[in-house]
C-alpha cells in the first residue's frame, strides 16, 4: 500500500515541479497542484485504507478490558460492594 503512496506523491510532486517551472505557470500554482493532486487525495485515500486496521485496535482494546474485568470480578466476589446475605427475614420466621 505504501509503494503506491510513494508512487503517486511522486507523479505529484513532478506534476508541481512541470507547473512551477513553466514559462506561463507559478511558484504558487506549483504549490496548489502538489496540494490539491498529491497530499489531499493521499490522505483520504490512506485514511479510508486504514478504517479496518483502526477498528481491529479498537476492538482489541475493549477485549483486553473486558477480559482485565472479568478477572478483577473473579478474584473478588463481594466486589460489587452487594451485602452477603438477605437484610429481610422470610416470612413466617421472626427473629
């Protein structure tokens, strides 16, 4: 995926040099066609690849999470801070 990256800011970055240094182009039409052809449509072109990679991560980490928590709970019973046994009597039996 990179090799294309690379590949295309190349064509970009030649394209910039071809407008910069032609006899009827500029320094800052040089700049905007490196910008507008090049960094942009890279960006999101690399951000749209790296959707899937990103919601593996994410996903991962709430495992890790959940599983950190599983273990807490495991470890401590009463760790929900819930009384141990029942405060009201059943009924028929008075204390």
């Amino acid at each position: 995926m990179y090799i294309v990256a690379i590949a295309w800011l190349y064509v970009a970055i030649l394209m910039a040099v071809a407008e910069a240094t032609h006899t009827a182009g500029t320094l800052l039409g040089g700049i905007f066609t490196f910008v507008l052809y090049g960094v942009l449509p890279l960006v999101l072109v690399l951000y749209v690849m790296g959707t899937p990679a990103r919601r593996r991560a994410i996903k991962a980490r709430e495992e890790a999470e959940l599983r950190a928590a599983q273990a807490t709970s495991a470890l401590a019973p009463d760790a929900g801070a819930e009384a141990a046994g029942d405060p009201v009597a059943p009924v028929g039996k008075e204390t």
